[in-house]
C-alpha cells in the first residue's frame, strides 16, 4: 500500500501567510526528470487538476500528480526559513542521494 506524503502544519502556515487559497491556488510538488541527480522537484503554485492527489490542512491544499505520487511516497513536505533563504523543502526516504541545492535527487 503506497503511503502519501506529509505536510507539515509549517508548510500549510506558510501557504495560509502566502493566501494561496484565496488566490485558488495550491502548492504543487511534481517530480521530473533532470537535475544534476536525474531527476528533480518542482514545487510553485498552480491551480489543481482533477486527477491530482490532495493534501489539505489550515484551509490550504498540497496537490501532486499521479505520476509524481510514487516518486514522493511517504516523504515530508515542510517550509524552512534559514539564513540562505526560506523555501519549501522535501525530506524523500526514497531518495538514495541528493544534491546540496536540494532540489536535486536519485532513486
């Protein structure tokens, strides 16, 4: 049995401090192929699809792709603020290695 994501209640703050659902949007999180790791996380805003898997939480949706879904299979999604900048990150079990920029990884 293929276990979604999660998101954290951070990532769903951040999205209700954005207004992302007042805008009709949601925070997509699709992997592609590319990178320097092959293949690659794209995450932006963008209006959800009627075949996309969604998180909800806060008021706030997290949507992904079918295809992407198993790629992101138990992962966390998670909004963190350092001193290089904040952004929405993704911690991936199935990632065997990563790359620094962190929008990079290998199965």
């Amino acid at each position: 049995m293929q276990l979604p994501p999660k998101v954290t209640e951070r990532a769903f703050a951040r999205l209700a401090e954005i207004g992302a659902a007042d805008q009709g949007q949601a925070l997509r999180v699709a992997v592609e192929g590319g990178g320097c790791s092959g293949f690659q996380y794209d995450i932006r805003l963008d209006a959800p699809a009627d075949d996309d898997i969604v998180l909800e939480g806060q008021g706030q949706k997290v949507i992904i792709d079918s295809v992407s879904l198993p790629f992101l299979e138990n992962a966390v999604i998670d909004f963190t603020e350092e001193l290089i900048g904040a952004r929405f990150t993704i911690e991936n079990p199935n990632a065997s290695s990563s790359c620094g920029c962190g929008t990079s990884f290998s199965i």
